[in-house]
C-alpha cells in the first residue's frame, strides 16, 4: 500500500522537477518587481514604508493562491470529463491518500 503511494507520488514529483526551476524563476521576478514598486517608487508618492513589509505578507499568500488555483482547476475539469481520478482509486491504497497525492502533486 505504500509502495503505491510513494510510486503514485514518485510519478507527481518527476513531473513537478521539470518545470520547478521555471516557476521558481517567475516567482521570483513577479515577488521582487513587486516589491520593488512598493517598497522603493511608493514611499516617493507619500505612501508609507511599512506598506512593503505588509505587502510580502500579501505576497505570499497570492503565490500560494496562484498555485492553488490551477490544481483545483485541473482536479474539477477531471471530475467533470476525463475522470482519470478513477484510475487512482483502483490502486490498492485509501482513498485518503489519493486526496492527499492530489493536494502535494
């Protein structure tokens, strides 16, 4: 049972390794442009300095909401049409696990 788990998961992580270094560019483009603006050009405008500190906070809870969204999209598109999901639970594991492959994959 756990042997199909960790080749379940193996599979996601093989996959994710091959566009992890393109992501974690964008992200890093998209944080530091943002931060940029509202930590350097803002203040000029009048606007406060601590709003930057604020604003990585936000950050980061848009950069998880940003690779949320797409997953969720991909999990409702399948149980609306391909139905591949199927598949995974006709592996001999709980059906709780094929929820959490889903959610870390």
């Amino acid at each position: 049972m756990i042997s199909t788990l960790y080749a379940l998961l193996y599979t996601d992580l093989c996959i994710f390794k091959k566009v992890i270094f393109d992501k974690t560019i964008d992200l890093a483009i998209w944080v530091s442009t943002t931060m940029f603006v509202m930590s350097y050009l803002l203040p000029l405008f009048g606007v406060s300095a601590e709003f930057g500190a604020l604003n990585l906070v936000g950050l980061a809870a848009s950069a998880g909401l940003f690779e949320l969204f797409p997953a969720v999209s991909v999990m409702i598109s399948d149980f609306e049409h391909d139905r591949m999901i199927d598949y995974y639970f006709t592996t001999p594991v709980p059906s709780s696990f094929i929820f959490f492959k889903t959610i870390i994959a």
